[in-house]
C-alpha cells in the first residue's frame, strides 16, 4: 500500500480552546481518510501575537494533548508551530521573545524531533495590515531537521522558509523524502507565490511537499490565503484545498514513482555547485 499523508487547513484565532477543539475534529477526519501522518499549520493553537507568551507557558500540555490523540488515532502528527519558551537545548529565550517550534508527534505519542522556523517574516505587503515584523515576536532558529516517519523521511520547514531553496537542498542532502510546510501566507503574497513556491521546491528536489496553511479571516487586519495542497515531486498538484476555512485534503505518496524519477533524471548528482 501506499503511503497516506494529508494537510490540514484551519483558520485559527485568538481563543486557544477553540482553535484546540477544531484542530480535534481535523486531525481525527485525517486519520478517518486513512492518513498515516497529517500536517497541520502554523500557529494551529493560537493566531495572535499578544498570546504566544501565555501559550508557551503551556507548551508541555500542548504537547500531551497531542501525544494522546496521536495515540488514539495512531497517526504521526507533524504540529505546525507551537510558541516555545525554550530553546531546544532548554536555555530561555531572551528579550521576551519566544520560538515558532514545530514538532513530530509519532504515533505513540512521543515527541520525535523539533525544528524552529529559521527565517522570520520581516516584510512589507500591500495588504491592510502593511507591516510585519516576526523578529519582534520570535527568536530564529539555526539548524534544518530532518525525521523518518511511515511515510518516508521528513524534512521540517515553515512558511516564509519557503522563500529559501538553500535550506531545502539542505534537507534533500540530508535524504529527504518529503518536506512539510506549515503555513500562514497572507492573501496577498499567497495568491502571488504560494503554488509556484511549493511546486518549485518540489520539482528541484524531486520530493513531494505538503503545505498546510492558515486559510481566511483571523481579525481585520489579517487574511491568510489558505490553498493548503500537497506536491509531488514532477510538480503535480494531487490535492488541493480551494476553499477558505477548515478542512482536509490527503494524498498518496508513490514511492516507486519518486525513485524512478531521480533515477531517470538524477539531478542531484549533475550538481556543479555546492
């Protein structure tokens, strides 16, 4: 059988419980769809900023929650980003901020691997909220992840990482099979690039991505796009989430497809430049 993975799209606010209880529901509709390993998106617990601090105190029960349903539904939970407090080697965050960590949950409920989002979001959109400054929030992480999963072995990104084909190759030399993108790409600069980023970093990579992304209106100022898709690794877009909102999208990962694909076209070994 083929492997099953799928992308879950919210449209998460400023209530934790509330944003918990929809990630529930999605994440069991996932596993219900046959899903071995599901995606969430960036900031599923909690989408605002004067939050993230009060969240990470909580980051153990965050991860608890998450580790019992992952048990229940024995699906590996790829956690889109929770606000940590702590480094990985468990120094504090200085200067009030805190770190957009993105854990692997397996299927028995244990914490596998983190990754802390490198590059941060520090851009001006032409969008109603203009200005965004993630530096101000979140402290960058330093080191690309890789994991192995049932799905295959599972290269770590978040959203404007996406922007940055270096650390994907770095997966890729790491023996990435497939890479996640949670996400919360504003309307703006998700309808401009979104697709084409994802299709491009799988093409040149010949893995699949999957893109779970925030998708709608979270306060006035902020629209995300939405789009949740996952990629495979000619580029073919084998599902998509069109609508704003919650919901689910799953694929299955052709592993014999991808191996002979870098077989007949081994671009990794044609590299000139390192």
């Amino acid at each position: 059988m083929k492997p099953v993975i799928a992308a879950i799209q919210l449209c998460s606010g400023s209530d934790p419980e509330r944003n918990w209880a929809e990630t529930e529901r999605r994440l069991r509709e996932a596993a219900a769809a046959g899903a071995q390993l599901a995606v969430l998106p960036e900031n599923f617990v909690v989408f605002d900023a004067t939050r993230y601090h009060q969240v990470a105190t909580r980051l153990p029960e965050w991860l608890a929650r998450l580790g019992a349903l992952a048990r229940a539904l024995d699906l590996w939970i790829v956690a889109g980003t929770l606000p940590a407090a702590h480094r990985p080697d468990g120094v504090p965050v200085p200067d009030g901020r805190v770190r957009a960590a993105c854990h692997v949950i397996d299927s028995d409920g244990e914490v596998v691997a983190r990754y802390d989002k490198i590059h941060l979001f520090d851009v001006e959109v032409n969008d109603a909220q203009g200005s965004y400054h993630e530096s101000a929030t979140f402290e960058p992480g330093s080191d690309p992840v890789c994991v192995d999963t049932p799905v295959g072995r599972l290269g770590l990104t978040v959203c404007y990482d996406l922007r940055f084909p270096e650390l994907f190759r770095a997966l890729a030399d790491q023996g990435a099979e497939l890479v996640s993108v949670p996400a919360a790409f504003t309307q703006v600069t998700g309808a401009a690039h979104w697709q084409v980023l994802l299709r491009a970093r799988a093409i040149e990579n010949q893995f699949h991505v999957i893109g779970a992304a925030q998708g709608g209106v979270h306060s006035a100022t902020r629209i995300t796009f939405g789009h949740s898709q996952i990629i495979d690794p000619w580029g073919r877009v084998l599902a998509e989430r069109e609508a704003d909102g919650p919901g689910v999208i799953v694929a299955e990962r052709d592993v014999d497809e991808q191996v002979s694909l870098q077989k007949r076209m081994p671009v990794r070994k044609h590299r000139r430049v390192h």
